[in-house]
C-alpha cells in the first residue's frame, strides 16, 4: 500500500502530493477526497516520480469524474501531475484528455502533465504571476 506525503505553500497557494510506494485507485481515490473536504488551494501537485502505479483505464475515468464534479470549487485553479515514465504518463494523458472530454467548463480546472518537479513548480509561478498581474490590472 502506497502513502502520500503532503507538503503546503501558503504563498503560492500550492499543496504538494508526494506518492509513495504502491498507490493503487484507492490510495489516489481517498487522498483527493480528503484534499476536497478542505482548505482548497488554487494550485495542486501530484508527483507520482517516487512511485509505482497500479490503476486501469476504469480508474482513471473514476478519477476525473471525481475531480471533474469536486473540482468546480476550484474554478480557475490547475493541477501539475509530474510523471517519470511513459506508463505513468500515457496514464496522466489518458486522464486529461478525460477531463477535457467531459469537462465543458474548461476554465474551471486545467491539468498540466510534467516530468520535471522544477518545470511543474515554473509553471505555477508562472500561472501565479499573471493571475496576480491580472487581478492588479482590475
């Protein structure tokens, strides 16, 4: 059985999840049902590179209906997955383009697949910089 370790970034609004060991649908599965009980953040982190993952193509589409209907709290926020392998990212992929399908409100959660943790974390920085130049603009 696998385990997350979560680390929080207040000032990027970022939390960061760190997979572990073996995660299997029920690992991933509870750990964003207890990310959606709250405090929500704008920017989430899903780094499966320190991992085995154990989930099929059925898992994947619980997943994003999960996040897709939870995830309409979260309007204009993103999730970085970070990937370290072609499984694992052909398994993001095939995630996003779920939420793509399903998700008609696209502005309300993007997700970014990366293999990198630092080109996941630019991004963010990124994505927080011009929402903040945006919202000063107002």
């Amino acid at each position: 059985m696998g385990h997350f370790e979560i680390t929080h970034d207040k000032e990027l609004d970022l939390v960061v999840y760190t997979a572990k060991g073996d995660i299997n649908f029920g690992d991933l599965y509870d750990e964003i049902a207890r990310y959606y009980e709250g405090p929500l953040t704008r920017y989430t982190m899903w780094d499966f590179t320190e991992s085995k993952v154990h989930l099929s193509s059925d898992d994947v589409n619980r997943i994003a209906d999960q996040v897709r209907k939870a995830g309409t709290a979260r309007k204009g926020g993103l999730d970085a997955i970070i990937v370290s392998d072609v499984l694992k990212y052909a398994l993001a992929r095939m995630y996003g383009a779920y939420m793509e399908i399903v998700g008609k409100d696209a502005d309300i959660l993007k997700t970014e697949i990366f293999y990198r943790k630092k080109n996941a974390m630019a991004h963010i920085k990124r994505h927080a910089f011009l929402n903040k130049f945006e919202k000063d603009e107002r």
